[in-house]
C-alpha cells in the first residue's frame, strides 16, 4: 500500500481526512450529526443561496428508504452505516427563480464542510455517487428542481475485517495526482 | 449588523472564515499558494477522479487576464486581491471518457479545502461566480469539456475603508438560514 505524500503542511482534518468502507455500527450521537449540519451550514455560495439540502436517515424509515437506493456495490459496506444523508441540490435561485449555475458546485462545498467537521469529531464519511437518482426523486417526492446528488455515509470507523475480501483490499487512503498537476496554468516550476 | 449564530461547536476555520472584499496589497508567499492548493489536492470526489484544475494567477500576465474578465461590480474591489484563481472543472471521467456528474460537486468540494487552508494561514479568499465564461473559454483555450465555474481572489485582509460605500456596507460575514431549514426530511425537533 502506498502512502499519501504531502509537500505543504496543511490543516490536520484535510490531511488525515480518507474514506473508509468499515463503519462500526456504534449509533451517531445527535450532538455530533447537528454538528456537522451546522459546518455545512456556514459553507460560501454564490449570492449566499446556500442550495444545499439534506435527507437525514439516521434511522429508520428513513435511513432504509436511503439505503434502499444505493447500488449493490455500495450497500455491501454501508449496510453498516448507521447514518445515512442524502444530499439535494436546489436548482433555482430562491428570489429570482432562475437557474443557479453553482447548484452542484456549492453542495460540494457544503459536503466538504461536513466531512471535515466529521473526521473532527472522530466520525468518518463516505460520499457516494452510487445511487438510483431517478427513485429517489421518486421516493422523497423531489421537484425537477432539486437533483439528488449524493449519498453520505456517517458515523465511526470499524474493524476492515466486517468488509468482504474486494473492498478490504480497497481499505485505505486513495492517493492524488500532484497538485500541480492540477493547475492548468500558472504553476512555478522553481517551487518544486 | 447582525452576528453570526451558531447552534453547536464547529472548527475554528469554519466558524471564523467568511468572504471579505477588502483585500490589502501585501503579496501571498508562494509557501502558502503551494499550502492551499495542497489542500484542494486532498478533496474526496467520485470514483477519484479529482476533477478541479486551476488557473492561477498570482502574477500578471495571468493575474491581470484572469481579473479582465470579472464584472465590473467584482473588478471594484478583486482588483487589490494580489492572487485570482480561475477554477475550471473536467467535465469528463478521465477513464472512460464519459460525462462526470459530479465535476462541479466535487470541484467544489475542492475550493471549500482551499477556503479554509487559507484562513488556517490567516488568508482570506472570496469565490465570485461573476465573472464572463465563455471569455474564460477563449482565452484560455478550453475545451468544451472544460467548465470555468468560479474565480477565488486570496490574500491578506486589508482595511474596509478602501471599498467604496456601497461595498463598504456588505463588509462584513453573511448569515445563513438555520442548519434545520435545509433538512428536508429527517429533521428530529428534539435537538433543538
């Protein structure tokens, strides 16, 4: 297994942050989920939208509604999360009416607040793309302009051996291009 | 003005981060470009596709072709903000070609891990989504695969007084509706 390598000392929750497959099945105190509702809370948006939105499932009927949407692939593992969130982006500018270009963009801000105020707390998350978009519009009764977008899992890191043999050997941080290699142009090669 | 609420205990950066416009000259150490762009490097997104690329300009001629192409209502004020970061997201799955719904999601998952290593190093920065794409496109010679989707100005605070009276009176941290406002379902009343 490969180690993440860093070349900038950066904030402790951003470096040791990963996404784990093995939750516990330890329940989330409530404590701890309005904490991490409340990061998400201040996150930036354009025109301070805030277009974030969120089906909480931190227990049943909810969470199995949640947990009934997710690929098979993904409920191998987070049958064991004992959160689930399903996070909505609201597609229209709420004074105007119109399209808010930054609908998704500034939902993952808000999910990025929320992880990081998560790892704080001794909780893991886990963000999934994998899920029935369509049911769940369905399910939760979402207009055509709320987009269902992602599905986070919460709650405390677990023993890898509750994973079935494929998803342990994906148990540990996932690494990074550089960041230069994310920078399109303007990066300084004489800060290498 | 009105103070910002907070209804449970939440980091630091967090908590005290918002988007000033008020911006002094003093440049950005290449120490702390480097940190914050390490930051958005360990962003999670799907299947780890890390779809967030940059245009930096912390010098002309970048800086001052990134700044030409903001409204004029955001020139006002970005124009003493000494580093402009175009973010442009990767519409497609590197592996296979196909749409990526998540480039904007995870892109700004990316620029809320810059935001708050910023302010973890006593840097502001302020996303303006004002600014004109599709000279962004041409100017920078994207491809349609490439989504320019926010220009993040980062620097130093300076002194409110150098903002016009208009700008002058927004000076200050927005307000956010309540964390349980953008629950839609799920919402327990007993926290409150």
């Amino acid at each position: 297994m490969n180690r993440r390598d860093f070349d900038a000392d950066i904030m402790k929750e951003i470096k040791e942050r990963w996404s784990p497959r093995a939750f516990a099945k330890t329940p989330v105190d409530p404590v701890d989920i309005k904490g991490v509702l409340e990061a998400a809370r201040y996150a930036p948006s354009c025109f301070n939208e805030q277009p974030w939105r969120f089906i909480l499932g931190d227990s049943d009927p909810i969470r199995g509604q949640i947990f009934g949407l997710l690929t098979e692939k993904n409920q191998r593992w987070a049958k064991r999360a004992p959160v689930l969130i399903l996070i909505v982006a609201q597609k229209l500018f709420e004074q105007t009416g119109k399209d808010n270009p930054w609908h998704a963009f500034d939902s993952g801000t808000a999910w990025g607040f929320l992880a990081l105020e998560a790892w704080r707390r001794g909780l893991i998350t886990h963000g999934m793309g994998g899920f029935h978009k369509k049911d769940a519009s369905a399910l939760f009764d979402l207009s055509e302009h709320e987009l269902p977008i992602a599905v986070i899992a919460l709650g405390y890191q677990g023993d890898p051996k509750v994973l079935d043999e494929e998803q342990q050997l994906k148990e540990h941080p996932s690494l990074r291009r550089k960041a230069s290699e994310s920078v399109l142009i303007g990066w300084n090669t004489e800060w290498e």
